[in-house]
C-alpha cells in the first residue's frame, strides 16, 4: 500500500476524490487531516453526517456512510494516544473489510 500526500479535497462523488487543483482520484482510503478548525461542511455536509454544529454525529470512528468514519473530534483526556489506539482499531476494521 502507497501513502501519497495531496492538495485539499474539494469534493466527493460516488467513489471519486476531486482536488482543488483539478485532479480526480480515486483512492482506496482517504484521511483528511483538517486542523484545529473542523471545515467539514463543504466537504460532507450535504451528507446529513453532521450536526447543528459542524461536529460528525459518530466522532469515534463508526461509519457514517459507506466508507467513511470521523475520529479526534471529541475533546478527552489523553487525546492523542486515544486517538492513536482507535485509529490502529479502525484501520484493522477496514483492512479486514478490504480482503
């Protein structure tokens, strides 16, 4: 498996990943590190995936919609090394799904 950073996502559709720079991928997985500031509601909130707030109704890393799952965005104790734990969690949830 390849790990390739890319510009910011500007859209999804049905499988696809168009880019601000005007290219479409089409990737396996897809991790959108968005910062301090979540900025989630052009991105998926035509999806119904997010509350009044802008905060994805299932934080933890539950799927959402087919293929996509919001982690880190509750604030808690030791963020960090939960966040580190669930994401090996939910990493091994979809590599078994993929086989």
């Amino acid at each position: 498996m390849a790990i390739e950073v890319v510009k910011a996502p500007e859209s999804f559709d049905d499988g696809t990943v168009s880019l601000v720079d005007g290219t479409r991928l089409h990737p396996d997985v897809l991790i959108c590190a968005t910062g301090y500031q979540r900025g989630l509601e052009s991105l998926v909130g035509h999806l119904g995936v997010l509350d009044e707030r802008g905060v994805p109704r299932a934080p933890r890393g539950e799927s959402v919609a087919d293929g996509l799952r919001f982690l880190g965005f509750l604030p808690r104790p030791s963020q960090i090394g939960y966040t580190c734990k669930r994401a090996r969690r939910i990493a091994n949830e979809i590599a078994k799904r993929l086989r």
